[in-house]
C-alpha cells in the first residue's frame, strides 16, 4: 500500500478536491483506495458521502485500530477513515507525550497492506501536530499549488516542514511533488503555472487540475464528479493523473510486494 499525503498549510488551494478526485481517479482504473480523512472540517468525509465519525483522534493517540473506523463511500473501490470533530482539539490531547507524532504511522502499519493499493490522507490547513503525524507516517506528499497570484505562497513553509520531518523523523518521505490546481486560461494562471514548473520541474506533474464549476458544485452534493460523470472530462483529468502516480517508482516503507494488477474498468 503506498501512502500518500496532501497537504498544505494554505486553505482553499484544492488539497480536499485532489485528495477525492486522485481517489476516485485512481479506482477507475481498478486500483483500491483508503482515504483518511484527518480535517475536523470533513470535507473529503462529506464529499464521498459519509458524515463525521468518532475514533481518528484515538488512533491518533495510538489507542484504536484504523480497521475499526473504515467505511465504504459512494464510489466504487474507494474507502474511507471518516474525520472525527475532536480531531480540532487532538493537538491538546497529545501535548506533553512523547513520541506522539509516530503513533499514527504505527496504526497504518497495523492496517492489512494488502487489502488497498493506495492510502490518501486528506489534511487541514495547517502545520500542526496533525500534519506532522501524518508526514511522519507517509512515504510520498502531494502540495497543489493554485495557478493564482498567491498560489507560491504557501509551498515554501509545507516544504521546509516536509524536509525537517524526513530528515528527523521519517527518512523514507520522498522529496514532495506538486499539482497546479484551479488553472484557468487567464494570463495570471498560465504565468504562475510557468513559474512553478519552471522552478520545480519534473516534480511538477504534468497534469494540471483545471478550474471546473462541476468540481465546486459536487463538493456540496456529496458526490464526487468522476462518479456523477465517470467518462466526463473531470474524470479523465483525474484519471490522467492517477496514471502519472501510479507511475512513479517508490520503495515500500514495510517492504510491502508489488501491487497486483489493477482489475480492468473499461474507462480510459
Ligand atoms: N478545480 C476546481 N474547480 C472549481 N472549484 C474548485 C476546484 N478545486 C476546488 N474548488 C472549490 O474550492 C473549494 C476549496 O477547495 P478544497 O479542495 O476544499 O481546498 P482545501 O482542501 O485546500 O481547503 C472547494 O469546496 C471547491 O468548491
Ligand atoms: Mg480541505
């Protein structure tokens, strides 16, 4: 199971409607994916169809196995470890304890790795024990990087916080990759796009998530666009990009055997 985290600590810059749509994008073409929903907004819960559950923050703490808090979701191969409200407070919970930044990658290690192919981690607009927990417990990060005038703005503190925690605490998170999000055909857009992809090069995936009012409708409905519209745009879009993560060669951190093959879809 390859574990990937989005994240960001600017809100709005579409971590929520990457973290559903790679998902989704990544089920179409066969693969089983756990999301983790660890934003006491719910968002990504909401989105996929389910409601704020209690038990995260007590795997967080190191005292619930993951196992016990999947959920199924409205889309087909995609499950969920739905968000819990105290999760806004689990900062508090765990002051004083040490070590406590490790204890969700232990709970990810207890997970079965052979019953998913990826696991998501959706995260809140911050750089707080949660983030840290969950870079901790990942091998691969996810920034989208909105093609607006401020889009650069928060890069550079989500970076220097991943590198602090795979030199400290995780050697085995890759360097971080990025997705421009919300590119419209504006100037501004295509100017900020550029620049990211000329600064950060192949780290760039060359798919860029495009502006799309069905993407910011859907989020209301609990029901993401690549299961309304399955051989939509939207959905090819994500889809485009799940072919490129699936693409990239990663070493396990538990030393996990390759993925099976993925089971055909049809979709293209
Ligand atoms: N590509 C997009 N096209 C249109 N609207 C989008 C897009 N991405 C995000 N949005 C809208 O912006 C809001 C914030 O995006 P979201 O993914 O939740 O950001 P974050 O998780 O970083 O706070 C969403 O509710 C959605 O309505
Ligand atoms: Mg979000």
């Amino acid at each position: 199971m390859r574990r990937i985290a989005i994240a960001c600590e600017k809100g709005g810059v579409g971590k929520t409607s990457l973290a559903v749509g790679l998902a989704c994008g990544l089920a179409q073409l066969g693969h089983r994916v756990l999301v983790m929903d660890t934003d006491n907004q719910a968002a990504a819960t909401r989105w996929l169809g389910r409601e704020h559950m209690p038990g995260l923050t007590r795997s967080f703490a190191g005292n619930l196995p993951l196992e016990r808090l999947v959920q199924t979701t409205c889309a087909e191969r995609v499950e969920i470890i739905p968000a819990s409200t105290s999760l806004a407070t689990l900062e508090r919970s765990l002051y004083g304890i040490p070590h406590a930044v490790t204890f969700l990658g232990q709970a990810i290690d207890e997970l079965d790795q052979e019953r998913w192919d990826y696991l998501i981690c959706d995260t809140p607009p911050s750089l707080g024990i949660i983030v840290n927990a969950v870079l901790t417990a990942v091998q691969e990060l996810i920034v989208p990087v909105e093609a607006r005038p401020m889009g650069l703005a928060g890069l550079s503190r989500i970076l220097s916080t991943a590198g602090r925690t795979q030199r400290r605490l995780n050697h085995s998170l890759c360097e971080a990759r990025l997705v421009i999000s919300r590119a419209n055909h504006t100037d501004v857009s295509r100017s900020v796009e550029a620049q990211v992809r000329k600064r950060y090069g192949a780290r760039v995936f060359s798919t860029a998530i495009p502006e799309r009012i069905s993407i910011a409708r859907s989020s209301g409905l609990g029901i993401p666009v690549s299961v309304q519209e399955p051989k939509g745009l939207v959905a090819k879009i994500y889809r485009k990009l799940a072919r490129e993560v699936r693409a990239i060669e990663t070493v396990s951190r538990t030393g996990s055997p390759p993925m099976r093959s993925p089971t055909a879809t049809g979709l293209t």
